[in-house]
C-alpha cells in the first residue's frame, strides 16, 4: 500500500497521461484485492463455508461467518468487481474511479486485514518449545 500512497496526489489529467503510473497503480491494487481474495478462499475452505460463485460471493460469506462487519461488504464487494474489470479489460479502465479507490478507499485494505488478524489470533497455535 505504501507503493501506491505516493501517487495519491496525482490530477486525473496526469494520471491518464501516464501508462507507467497506471501499471504501477492498476496492478498494485490487482495485487492487493487478489490477496483478499487469496485468504478469503482459504478461510472459506478451512472453515468448510459454501462454495463462492464469484469473488464478490466471497466477502458475502465471510459476513455470513461473521468475520466482516456487513456494512463493509458493499466496499468488498466493488474490490472484486474492480478486480474483473483490470484483470478482463472489461472496456477502458475509468482514471477518475482509479484515483478515487486510491484517494477514499485504501482503508478497506486495511479494514480487512484488521478483521482478518482479529479471526486468525484465537486460531493461532502457540509453539511448543
């Protein structure tokens, strides 16, 4: 995340006009939602939850587990959808909706990796020494 914070404050005027800035950002973001995703699936897996239709699903079954808090899932939700649209080129990427995810939106990143770690610490197994 820290990578991407530095273009924050980029216009969409520069943004557009700069394919290395976008694959910069564009995949930093694919990065980090399919590694939402990434331990999504092994949550959903591990826990024996129903099979996901889509990567959207995902975050919806984690809410059902109660994992994620359900007035986040809209926000998840959009990862997954945003996600499909850089990895399938799903027509022209928007720079507008791309510097809103990284100027409002990064703290979803972190509001899930703070529910994350908050489910996996009374799973974790102490070592024997």
């Amino acid at each position: 995340m820290k990578q991407i914070n530095e273009y924050a404050d980029i216009s969409v005027k520069d943004y557009a006009a700069d394919w290395k800035i976008q694959r910069i950002v564009e995949r930093t973001l694919q990065m980090m939602i399919e590694t939402c995703l990434d331990i999504s699936g092994h949550i959903i897996s591990d826990e024996k939850l129903r099979v996901p239709e889509t990567y959207a699903v995902m975050f919806r079954i984690l809410v059902e587990k109660g994992i994620l808090k359900g007035s986040q899932l809209e926000a998840f939700e959009k990862m997954a959808k945003f996600r499909n649209i850089i990895v399938h080129d799903y027509g022209k990427i928007d720079a507008e909706i791309v510097l809103g995810i990284l100027q409002k939106n990064l703290i979803d990143f972190e509001t899930y990796k703070v529910a994350i770690v908050d489910y996996l610490k009374p799973r974790a197994k102490t070592p024997k020494c």
